[in-house]
C-alpha cells in the first residue's frame, strides 16, 4: 500500500506519527528480509524499535538497503532503565542513534517508569532522565520525546517536575486490555496514546467473538484487532516477522467497523496485562 494511505497523527512537539508502525520486538526474533518487505512492499514507515531488542544496528542496516529516504521514516527507540540518569540517558540516546546509523529520532522514549539512580527517588531519577530527553529535544536529535508504561501518577509527577509534557505514552493496548481512564488522562493533556501489543501477543486471535465479527466483514482476526485499536485513535505497532502477515496487518484502511462491533470487542477488556517484569529492570 501506499505510504500516503496510512494516516499520521499530530503530536504536541509539531510532528506526525504515522498511526500504523511495526513493531521490533526481541521476543520471537528478528527477520531482516520481512523488515525490509515492510517497508519496500507495504508502504510501512514508522518502525518501533528499543536498546533493550538488541537489533538496532540490524534495523539501521534494513533502512539503508531499503533505499527509503530518513525523511520518509518515523523511527522510535526507548531508553531502557538501566540507563537512566542525565548524563547515562544522553550518552544512551547518542548510542542508540549510532547503531541505527541516523543523526536523530523521530521519538525517543523512556522504555519505562521504573528508575533507579544512586541517592535519588524514583521520581527524582525519571525527572532527571527527561531533563535529559528534555535537552535531546531542544538540539533536534530527538523530534518527539515520551514515555512508555506510564501510569497516571507517573504522568502527574512529571507535570509537576519537568516542563515538556511528554508527546506520546506507549502503553499495552488490546482486547483485553483497554485502559480507559489512562487513555482519557493522556487525551485531555494533550499526550498521544501509543498501544502495543495489539494481537495480545497473538492470543486475541483464537477468541470466538474476534473470530466471529472477522467473518462478518471478510477480514482475519489481525485485522480486526489491529483495526479497533486504529478506530479508537490509538498508534498500533504490530510486529510479525513474517512478510505476508506484515501485508495482511497493513490492510486495516479498507474497511470501517460498526459501533457495535467495536463495543463488542471493547467488551472483552478484563485487564489483563500480557507484559509482567518481576524483576528490578535497571539491573537488566
Ligand atoms: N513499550 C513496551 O514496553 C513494549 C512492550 C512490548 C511490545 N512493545 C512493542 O509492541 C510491538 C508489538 O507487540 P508484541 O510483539 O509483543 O505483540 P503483538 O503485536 O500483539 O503480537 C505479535 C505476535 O503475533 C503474531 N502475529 C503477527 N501478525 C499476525 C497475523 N496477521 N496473524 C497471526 N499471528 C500474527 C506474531 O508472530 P510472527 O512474528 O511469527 O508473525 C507474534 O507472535 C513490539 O514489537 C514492540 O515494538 C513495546
């Protein structure tokens, strides 16, 4: 598809996310070949990356042996925790722009609000690490600046602390997993609701009600998921590393869902998150 077919959405820092993305998660791999078939083939041009997937350099390598233009792209990648911290977040970012072989980010995000610096609070330490992305904003390096698994008193704080109100929010979105009130505290401060995991990491796909209303409009269950959650307005980042499903997920503008099925589906919220970490992630 063409890329003029994929809607963008305007951020507060003046810029425009494309609301369909790839994800690049570590979690089942990296496939060169269907990185590349996304965005020579099916008009893909924001891609969501992160330090922590380990595959920054191989996505920089795919943008360049695609021939798409750096100002064709949207390129997000995150700042894991263990890097938090003024200088160590700045250092991260001009690293992370190195191995994806670009001299500046679409969007950089804080991968999440779990912090850890020597002699500060957690909230002390995410107020010192956006000061960072803060900085990296006002050089250019990075276009966008948010945050990812922000809850509303992470957002509150950082109101409070900081004096750029985060672009976007990167947060679990799928069927069973609606955060409404997060959602609604993000629109009414002017923060965009990015949602991954859209497939709930492919476990929507076998559900009976997703199923039923695919066959209703002669879709696959993907596009039906992936489809509601671009209806509610949300930026969705699929990920598959397999080329004809990575087609199959861009053909989701073709089509309108009835408020009644988008009820339905939204009817299986039970907040259930998918993305658990039990473990303290600065040490990661
Ligand atoms: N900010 C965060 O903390 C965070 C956390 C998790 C994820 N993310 C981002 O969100 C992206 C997506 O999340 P996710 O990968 O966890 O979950 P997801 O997109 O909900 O699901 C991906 C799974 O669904 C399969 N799949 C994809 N398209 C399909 C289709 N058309 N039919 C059947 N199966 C299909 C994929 O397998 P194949 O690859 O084999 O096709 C993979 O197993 C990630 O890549 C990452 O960029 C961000």
């Amino acid at each position: 598809m063409d890329r003029s077919k994929i809607p963008t959405v305007p951020l507060s820092s003046g810029h425009h996310i494309p609301l369909l993305g790839l994800g690049m998660s570590h979690s089942g791999g990296y496939s060169h070949n269907a990185l590349l078939y996304a965005l020579t083939k099916c008009g893909i041009r924001h891609i969501d990356t992160a330090k922590r997937y380990g595959n920054e350099v191989m996505v920089g390598k795919a943008i360049c042996e695609s021939g798409v233009k750096r100002e064709e792209l949207w390129l997000t990648t995150k700042l894991w925790p263990g890097d938090y911290g003024y200088e160590n977040a700045i250092q991260s970012c001009l690293d992370s722009c190195k191995r994806l072989g670009v001299d500046y980010l679409d969007l950089y995000l804080m991968h999440w609000p779990d912090a850890h610096v020597p002699g500060k609070s957690a909230r002390e330490a995410r107020a010192e690490t956006w000061q960072a992305l803060e900085e990296l904003h006002e050089k250019g390096i990075c276009r966008s600046i948010g945050v990812s698994n922000f809850l509303i008193h992470h957002l509150d704080q950082l109101k409070e602390d900081c004096y750029v109100v985060p672009h976007l929010n990167q947060v679990e979105y799928h069927p069973f997993q609606k955060p409404q009130e997060l959602v609604d505290y993000c629109r009414r401060n002017n923060i965009v609701f990015g949602g991954y995991c859209p497939l709930a990491k492919g476990q929507a796909l076998n559900h009976p009600t997703i199923q039923k209303i695919a066959k209703n409009y002669g879709k696959t269950p993907a596009q039906i998921c992936i489809r509601w959650s671009i209806q509610n307005g949300v930026v969705t980042i699929p990920k598959s590393t397999k080329e004809e499903r990575i087609q199959e997920n861009c053909e989701v503008f073709n089509f309108h869902l009835e408020q009644e099925d988008m009820d339905c589906i939204s009817s299986l919220n039970s907040n259930r998150k998918l993305i658990h970490l039990t473990y303290p992630l600065w040490r990661g």
